[in-house]
C-alpha cells in the first residue's frame, strides 16, 4: 500500500481508502461480512475510513468503531460525515443555511457520531451537503473552532454534491475547511479545472469518490442491468442514464488491457493524479478489498492510455435522479 501526505493536516493516509456507505443496509450486506472486509483491508494496509450518520442512521459509524477497537495497534483514520437538518440530499440553492447547519445541530451530530463511534474525537468531520450560499455565514465556522478547541475533532470538510465540483469554493477560501470529498473518476473530471488547484494552493486534503460511477466503471453495467428492490441504484441507473452510462463504459471496454479489468484501470486512473489524498470505493466483499487495494503498488497507467482515457471525460448537470 502507497501513502500520500493528506493536506495540511500531515497525516500519511492509504492511497486506497474504504467508502462505508453500503454498510449501512444496502441488499445483502451484514454486519459479519462488512467486519472480515474491513479487518481484511487493515491487514493490506487500508488506514482511512470514510462514513456517514447518514449510512442507516449511525449503524455504519459503530461498524467503524468496533473495527478500530478491534485494531489497537494500528492509527486508523476516521471520517464521517454530519446530514442536513432537512435530511434533503443533496442541498439546492433554495435551502436555508438554517434548515441545513445550524450549530446546535452540528454539535448534535457531532456528539451522536461519537457516540456511534465510542471516541472522544473523530479525525474527520464533515458537512453531508453543501451550498456555497452558506459559506459567509459565521455559525458554521464557529462551530467548527468550538469542536477542534473541544477536542472532539481534528479537521473538518466538507463533500461536494454531485457534478458540482466548485460549489464549495468559497467555503474554502474561508481557510477553516481541512478537506474536501468530491466525486472523480474518468468520467467525472471536472476538479481538475478550478477545485484541485485550489487545493494545492491552500493545502487541503482530497478525497476522491464514486471511482466506479456507480458501477458503471467496473464494466458491470449494461442496457438490460436491473437492480434488486430498494437498492439506491435503481433510482440513480434510470433509463436515461442507464442507456447512456452503458454506452460510455462500452466506448472503453477496448482500452482496457490485457490481464487488467475495467474497475482496475478506473482506480489506476485516479492514482495517477498526486493531488487526491485517498480514493474511497466500497468494498462490501472480500474479493473487492482484495483487487482494490492492489491497485496501490505505484504502478498507475501507461501514459498512452492515461492520455486516451482523458478524452472519455464526461461533463453532466445535476438532474432529479443524479442526488
């Protein structure tokens, strides 16, 4: 496993990270699965945790505190993130700061993420949603002071909505993010314009999610996939997205190389960009956390085939089923 240097924050996280969110009741995952692959993707040496209060109300936040104890002799980061008061993904425009962040709120969340957790502070904490409209207002900041001088968190962040990669470039021009999530891919490709630089600028720590777009990356998806009832994707993979998504991931099937899977050379991709500090897939199963982690042996892409896939760069506007 590689390790890159997380913003100014300093800590050396693992090049491959862990995305929770399908611990949190997604079909078929329970709780003895998700612990063997999380205590699989330690011994590989995975050492930062991406959660959510949101990932079935705090369930998937205690499966992260229970593998931490169970690894006492590991530093583990933990991050997780803080919902919307108005539990409305992603945030719109039209949301006011107070139905979204107040800070009676924030520190609510904060303290039953703690709780979940059974820590006294959590590495990361994060805003769920994010409107740049808010990011004048001083509670929000204030907020976040109050929690570091507390000692209940060591940075803050906040995750980008979907296909929105500079709504929140104002929040860190505040100086008081640590952090920030957002979703890249080959695909996805627009950080790179105006969000990564701003980044290095300012010495913030890069999370990068959805690495797969859903799946749609690891070659998985095609025009007849249909999902299992009350699976998240069945409302994302509409027919309008679903015919065009496959037909994106049909355009790369030729590109991939011999002996290497599509899902590989999407990971691949993002590691060769040194700005992002972790790249989060879920890793429900065993098998995922082992092809996963093995993508982080410094190897990357060829820069012939970097080069072709950015040319696949995707640019989307957020829609109702894009959440």
């Amino acid at each position: 496993m590689k390790y890159r240097k997380f913003g100014r924050t300093g800590w050396n996280v693992s090049e491959i990270g862990y995305g929770m969110w399908g611990m949190g009741g997604w079909t078929e995952s329970d709780d003895l699965q998700s612990a063997k692959s999380l205590d699989l993707a330690v011994e590989r040496g995975v050492n930062f945790f991406d959660t959510a209060w949101g990932y079935g109300e705090g369930h998937s936040e205690k499966l992260l505190g229970q593998l931490v104890r169970r690894h006492p002799g590991h530093k583990l980061y933990t991050a997780s993130k803080i919902p919307p008061r108005n539990l409305k993904w992603p945030a719109k425009p039209e949301y006011p700061y107070e139905a979204s962040y107040p800070i009676d709120h924030i520190t609510e969340y904060t303290d039953k993420t703690l709780k979940n957790l059974g820590l006294e502070q959590i590495d990361l904490m994060q805003f769920h949603t994010w409107d740049d409209g808010w990011s004048e207002r001083e509670e929000w900041q204030r907020a976040i002071e109050d929690l570091k001088a507390a000692g209940k968190i060591a940075a803050m962040g906040i995750s980008m909505n979907r296909w929105e990669p500079e709504n929140g470039i104002k929040a860190l021009k505040t100086g008081a993010i640590d952090a920030v999530q957002v979703i890249y891919n080959i695909f996805d490709q627009a950080p790179e314009d105006v969000l990564f630089p701003l980044c290095r600028q300012l010495d913030i720590g890069v999370i990068a999610r959805v690495p797969f777009d859903e799946g749609t990356l690891t070659g998985s998806i095609t025009r007849e996939t249909t999902f299992p009832e009350g699976d998240w994707r069945a409302t994302y993979f509409v027919p309008e997205n679903l015919i065009a998504s496959a037909e994106r991931a049909d355009a790369l099937r030729p590109l991939v190389p011999k002996g290497m899977t599509m899902a590989e050379m999407a990971l691949r991709f993002i590691t060769m960009n040194t700005t992002v500090g972790t790249i989060i897939p879920g890793m429900r199963k065993a098998r995922n956390v082992k092809m996963n982690t093995a993508v982080s042996d410094g190897k990357g892409l060829p820069e012939a085939l970097f080069k072709e896939l950015r040319k696949h760069r995707w640019d989307r506007q957020p829609t109702s089923w894009s959440q």
